[in-house]
C-alpha cells in the first residue's frame, strides 16, 4: 500500500532526477565551451576565499556561536564572520563540513569559507559534501588540511540560476529527513514506553 510517505518520497527522486538531468546538461555545456576556448573548470581557490579560524579566549561571553570541527562549543560576545559560509576542518575531523549562516567564531583548527565569485554558498556546501577530503590528508598522524590544498581542487559549477535550484531542492531533502529521522525516534520512544508499561 502506498502511503503519504512513499508519494513525498517519488516525488523528491522525480525532482532530484530532473534537476541531475539539468545539472549534466549545464556540465556538458560548460565543457563545450572549455574545450572551445582552452579554459578548464575552476578551482575552489578560483571562486572563493578560505579564512582561518582565530582563538576565542580573550572573548567575554555573549549570543554569538563559536565553532570548532565537532559544532558549537560556546557562545561569545564578538563575531569573525557575518554571512553564510562553509566551515572545514583544517586539524582533526576533516571529512565533516557544515553550513553556517549569521555571526559566527571559528576556532583556529576550523577554516571558513568567503568572498564567494559567481557561486552559491549553500551550493560550495552540497560540493564540500562530494569532496572525498581524506584523500587531501597532507599529514600522516592527526588528519589535516591546508588552504594552498583546498584552494587548488577543480570543481564544476553550474549557472548562478542552477546553483540556486538545485541548493535549494537538496535542502528541502535535508529537512524531510531530519523531519522523519525526528518521527522514527518518537516511534521508538512511544515503542519502547509501550513495553514497559506491559512488562511492569
């Protein structure tokens, strides 16, 4: 039998395919003109600015978050950056990045991303997502990375337009998930409430 859940989910992968399909279109597009014309895809480097991460002790405490590679770790009174970014691991969890939005602090082992040139923040976020960053390791004990590295990975990166469409249909799909992940683990709570009450 097919629920409300099994229609949503046809209809996302319906939509997902036909945004691929345009996606692969603008790819083959851009690779036309490259050939034409000698120019090769972009690198990060190319389309956007990697900022360092500051130390936060010095800070009194305030509404502002401050993060390092596993989230937030407190909230202080000043910000770094102001916008909508990516952050990066540069030491330790480097395979993890995340989008942030609004003042922020960055610790001083999390790179931010800024100065975007023709590309979508929250689409540089879906690309980090399909970087495989652990194959930029450029240390053989605690993982790192550094901003000469990251800044010299080629990307390929649809229109403006594109960019904006297929973000925001990938963040749709984000919150659906996170909305069924939340009824699945207030299933299991109701389960498991159940079962105890039976075997009291």
């Amino acid at each position: 039998m097919r629920t409300a859940y099994h229609i949503h989910l046809a209809h996302f992968f319906l939509l997902l395919y036909v945004l691929l399909l345009s996606l692969r279109k603008q790819q083959e597009r851009n690779k036309k003109s490259q050939n034409k014309h000698g120019v090769f895809p972009p690198t990060l480097g190319e389309v956007l600015k990697i900022g360092n991460g500051k130390d936060y002790k010095h800070l009194g405490k305030g509404s502002i978050p401050v993060y390092g590679t596993g989230g937030i770790m407190k909230y202080v009174n000043d910000f770094l950056y102001n916008g909508e970014s990516v952050g990066i691991g540069r030491k330790g969890t480097i395979d993890k990045p995340f989008f942030l939005k609004g003042k922020f602090w960055t610790v001083d082992t999390l790179f931010y991303t800024h100065s975007f040139k023709k590309v979508v923040p929250s689409f540089i976020y879906y690309v980090f997502l399909q970087i495989n960053w652990k194959n930029y390791n450029e240390a053989s004990g605690v993982p790192s990375l550094s901003k000469a590295t990251i800044e010299k990975i080629d990307i390929q990166i649809p229109c403006l337009k594109e960019q904006t469409k297929i973000a925001n249909f990938l963040s749709t799909i984000d919150k659906k998930i996170e909305l069924i992940a939340l009824q699945i683990e207030n299933t299991q709570q109701f389960k498991k409430g159940l079962l105890q009450q039976m075997f009291v």
